[in-house]
C-alpha cells in the first residue's frame, strides 16, 4: 500500500506537564502562529506562571513567539534545551511512543482519517498518567 503523507500533511505539537500533556495538530508545517495559538492554549488551561522549556526549532524563537511572550507580562518563560539534546525533552518520548505504539502500520487513506487516528491515539495516552510521567523518567527530569 502507498503512503502519501509527510510531516509536512501533519505536523503536532505538545507540552508536557508532571503528570498530563496538552497537544495540538495542524495541517502543514509548524510556524510561529501555530506556536503562539498553542501557547494560548497552554495559558489557558494552566494556573499561574507556566515554564515551556522547548528545543532550538527556530519558530521557538521567532518575533512573534518573543513578542507575544512580552506580553504575558512574566506569566509565560521560555527556555531551551541544550542543542542536540532530544534525550533531555519528555516531549521526544511522547512522540516516540506515539508513533511506535499508537500509530504502528496506520496507513490512512486521507486526510481526515490520519488527524482523526492521531488525535484518539493522543487522547489515550494522555488517559494514562503514568505514562506521562515514564516520559519524565526517561529525560532524567524526574525521579
């Protein structure tokens, strides 16, 4: 069977907290309104200041990321992880686990089908928090 799709169909992004994670996919490439509609996203459903310690993808760092970081007025903070550290981010696991045991052998015939099986399988594993808390675990950020 052939398969058509590229991270370029569906890209996802994430953040992990101690013992849940909130997710969003979109069609296409990740770009900086993506990036800032997600933080909203984070802002909304989180209490108090929120810490998103994010990889060197140069839309973590673009001017509207920074800018619309300013405007939260202390209540969001970026860091980045070191460069070439994919072991230290939760988040790696969570998409390693995602792929290897949610998604294995998917082959969807559009669209719609690929978002609708990523997004249940997402919504499962975030079912189960101590699974979330293995992605901890496994970037030695967590006891």
């Amino acid at each position: 069977m052939q398969y058509h799709f590229t991270w370029k169909t569906l890209s996802a992004i994430a953040g992990v907290t101690w013992w849940n994670f909130y997710f969003r996919l979109y069609p296409g490439s990740i770009r900086a309104p993506q990036a800032v509609e997600f933080l909203t996203h984070l802002l909304r459903h989180l209490r108090g200041k929120v810490l998103v310690i994010w990889d060197g993808l140069p839309v973590h760092r673009s001017r509207r990321v920074k800018q619309f970081v300013a405007d939260q007025h202390g209540r969001l903070q970026l860091e980045r992880l070191p460069a070439y550290a994919p072991e230290l981010n939760p988040v790696e696991y969570l998409w390693g686990y995602w792929k290897q045991h949610e998604l294995p052998n998917l082959c969807p015939k559009t669209f719609g089908e690929l978002s609708h099986h990523a997004r249940q399988a997402l919504r499962r594993m975030r079912r189960r928090p101590t699974l979330v808390t293995a992605f901890w675990r496994q970037a030695k950020l967590f006891a």
